[in-house]
C-alpha cells in the first residue's frame, strides 16, 4: 500500500465517527481526498472517491458547521451552518479556484462523482452550477487562460 492510500484508508475509518457537532473538521480532510482521486494506482483512486462519498454522506446525515472553527474562515458572516449535501459540494467546489491544475482537474472529477452518487436524494439546485461559476472560470483564474496566444 502507498503512503496516500494509507491516509485515505484512515482518513475513511475515521470520517464515521466525526461528531455531528464537529462537522468544522470536514474541510480540511477534503484535499487529501480529492488529490487522492488523481493517483495513479487505481485501489488508491477508488478509495479517495469512496471518501469523498462518505464524506458526503456524513454531512448529508445531519449536524451544525461552525464555520469560525474552519482555518481561514474565522472572520465568517455565518457562524454555523447546517450541514448538508450543497454545504458539501459547496466546499468542494472552492477547488476549483486552486491555482494548480492538478487540483482544479481532480475537483472536477470529485464533484461529478457526488453529483452522480447523490442525483436522487438531492434539491434541483445542487445540480445547476451557481451562477458565478462561468465568471470564476473565465475571469482568468486558470492557467491557460492566462497566456496569450500568438
């Protein structure tokens, strides 16, 4: 077993038991999982996305976010928040603003799996894209659309 496969494997036996009130802690765990989904060896792969699943059904299942307990979120307008599956895609979604190519492809393939595990169970709006996603996208935030083209 490879060293992310070892963290994906415990980064899925402990999600379960993630206290409902403790949901603060989902955030940063994502990142580990969602990179997991670019590796190379395929058990490595499928378990990185099961994680992301189970990450999904947890927050699915119900709890508070206090969201002055995420790192960078101190200064929040919301405090908490329920936790939900758009809470999750939400912050899933804040991949896609990553800088490194590498995180906004494998964020496009962790959502498109959650969009898909959770089709049925979910409210209309989790599958339209907000908004200000074509903006983000075209705004020049990706690194080939920055060059110029001659």
């Amino acid at each position: 077993m490879s060293l992310v496969q070892d963290r994906v494997s415990l980064l899925a036996a402990l999600v379960p038991l993630i206290p409902a009130d403790s949901l603060h802690i989902v955030p940063s765990l994502i990142p580990e999982a969602v990179l997991g989904t670019k590796e190379s060896n395929g058990v490595t792969r499928e378990a990185a996305y099961d994680l992301l699943v189970s990450m999904g059904q947890k927050m699915a299942a119900g709890g508070r976010i206090k969201r002055h307990l995420i790192k960078g979120m101190e200064d929040s307008m919301e405090d908490e928040v329920d936790a939900n599956e758009e809470e999750f895609v939400t912050m899933l979604s804040a991949g896609l603003a990553a800088s490194n190519p590498h995180m906004i492809a494998a964020s496009i393939g962790a959502l498109g799996r959650l969009v898909w595990e959770f089709h049925c169970a979910s409210s209309p709006s989790l599958l339209a894209p907000p908004s200000s996603s074509p903006s983000l996208l075209l705004s020049g935030s990706l690194p080939c659309l920055n060059s110029s083209s001659s």
